[in-house]
C-alpha cells in the first residue's frame, strides 16, 4: 500500500500548468459523482466531467446514446432520476453507438433486452473486439438511418473516417443538437494525437462537417459541458494555427545536418529531424491558444497533436521528402 510520504511526495513534485479557463469547466457533479440535465424539451446529457452520455425520453421508452464505463450505473440513476421527475417510462429500450471505442461503449452490456444500433463499421469491429461489454448492434447502416421511437426521430449519418473508422454524426432535429464525438473538446485541447485519432484529414474535416448541420447544442462526448459553434470555431482556428506552422516549419528545417550527423543511424536522423519540426511548429501554437483553450500549455497534447498533423501532411499530402534522381 502507498504511504501518506510517497503520496505527498508524489503530489510534490507534480508539474504546474496554467489555470484552467473558468469557460471550460462544467456544473458541479451530485454526491454520486455525475450531473444529469436537459438539452432541449425531453433531450438530457449526463457527465462524470470527463465523459458525456446522452438520453431521449419518448413515449415507448428511453434511448440512450452511448454508454461510458466511467459514468456506468450512474446512467441508471440519471434515467430514473429524469424519469421520475417527468412521470414518464424509465425503460431503456434503445442504444445508439456513437462508434466502437470502449471508452464510450463498455458499459452497454449494463443494458438488457434493448436494440442496439450502430454502424456497419461499428459492428465489423465489435465482432473482431470480441468484448462482451460491448454487445453487436443489431441495427446497423451504411451511410444514413433515420431512428423513430416513440414519436421521436434522430438522424444518424457517416461522412467517412475521422477520429475512428466509423465514428458518425448523431442530430437531433427536433431539439437543435449535434452529437459528434472525440473530436472538438468543449473548450480544451485534443489530448494526444488529435484525442487519438486514426484519420487525420477525416478529423479536420468533421468539424467543418458539423457546422454544417442546424445546431446550438452540442454533445462532445468529454469534459463537464456541452459546446457551442463558437467551440467549434476555435478548435478549427487551433488546427488551422497548427497546419500553417507545421507547412511553414517542413519548409525552413534542413533535414541533411540531421542525417550527415547521425550517418549510419537513420533512425536518430529521422527522430532529430521530424522532433525539431514538431517543435519549431508547436511552440507559438502553445503560447497563443495557453489561457484560451484549457490544457493548451500542457506541451506533450498539442506536440503530439502537431507531429500526427505534420505526419499527416507528409505521407497523405505529400511530398513526404525529395524524389531521388
């Protein structure tokens, strides 16, 4: 067992960061440890204030959309709650997948005897996880699919990869919401890689995607609250900061003294030459957005960020260095 020393040790010598903009913060959470409110007339989202779920409430039952591990049997409570509340049915009877991830998907199984609904993508990659925390939808399309419960509707679409495979767009017409996850973080950085994502040019792409759509609500999947278009502005001017530098810093680094220095060792020339492009292109993208998005200062999230755009444009865009003659 750790001793109260090592603990505060431990705690001692912890880095300090900035501030954490008091825009980015969300509702406090209740003594079970989550915050349960409505979006728009019978719309709520639930947050542990790292991870965001979302329910309907309809006349035949309750649709539930994703399932986080971290939040697990406080959804429950969050549908009773809201239930109660409103004298209507508590009965989930629906479960929407955002995408397969298990970090938004690993406590589905909690739910039992309800139809699960997801894409195509999804299911490929549910059968090949094998996860029985994750059961395989049932429902399943390509492109788009219109969910009617209950005198509800929710149109569920897929504009191709981004930050997994078969991550898809989720709005709600009727209460002025987009739910689109592991993309835009309401007021925060992407934490490593571009929140980890798998296709870089499908990640940029999705929130222009997203803006596309009707909306003032939007569920984002992580942190304490929901986001807004202005959100999501500023998560573009953040990557389009990013991919301005990472062109600029591509074309004024010259590659050779790397390689000529390390000689025999290509590795070490390949790590010292792409590590001092990320820098030169990560450092004034650290001091402009520190104090305007949350975590901005935290060096490894937007370094990491900067080197998966930079990769990005190297290998999908090329050129990813001089054509031998």
């Amino acid at each position: 067992m750790t001793s109260p020393a090592t603990t505060a040790s431990a705690t001692a010598a912890l880095p300090e960061y900035a501030p954490i903009p008091r825009s980015a913060l969300g509702p406090a959470l209740n003594e079970q440890g989550y915050f349960v409110a409505r979006v728009e007339r019978n719309l709520y989202w639930v947050t542990d204030g790292v991870y965001q779920s979302a329910f309907l409430t309809t006349a035949d039952g309750v649709v539930l959309f994703d399932a986080p591990p971290s939040i697990g049997q406080n959804l429950r409570r969050a549908v009773d709650e809201i239930a109660a509340a409103n004298g209507v049915s508590n009965t989930v009877t629906h479960l929407v997948y955002s995408h397969h991830h298990h970090d938004h998907a690993g406590a589905s199984s909690l739910f039992e005897n309800v139809v699960r609904v997801g894409h195509e993508e999804t299911r490929r990659l549910l059968l090949r996880d094998n996860d029985p925390a994750r059961p395989i939808p049932e429902v399943i399309f390509a492109d788009r699919y219109t969910l009617e419960v209950g005198g509800e509707r929710v149109e569920l679409a897929w504009h191709g990869p981004n930050h997994s495979p078969d991550n898809i767009f989720i709005h709600f017409p009727d209460h002025d919401t987009l739910m689109m996850i592991d993309v835009v973080n309401a007021g925060w950085v992407p934490i490593y890689n571009l929140n980890l994502s798998e296709d870089v040019p499908g990640y940029i792409q999705a929130p222009a995607t997203a803006l596309s759509y009707p909306w003032t609500h939007f569920i984002c999947g992580h942190l304490g609250r929901l986001a807004t278009r202005e959100d999501v502005a500023v998560h573009q001017a953040y990557i389009t900061d990013i991919e301005a530098r990472v062109k600029e810093a591509l074309a004024s680094v010259d590659p050779m003294p790397f390689y000529m220095g390390y000689g025999e060792n290509f590795w070490a020339g390949v790590k010292a030459h792409l590590d001092t492009v990320t820098d030169r292109a990560a450092a004034p993208i650290i001091a402009k957005y520190t104090g305007v998005l949350a975590a901005a200062d935290i060096e490894v999230f937007t370094r990491t960020t900067t080197f998966a755009i930079m990769q990005s444009f190297r290998l999908d865009y090329g050129p990813s260095g001089p054509v031998h003659p």
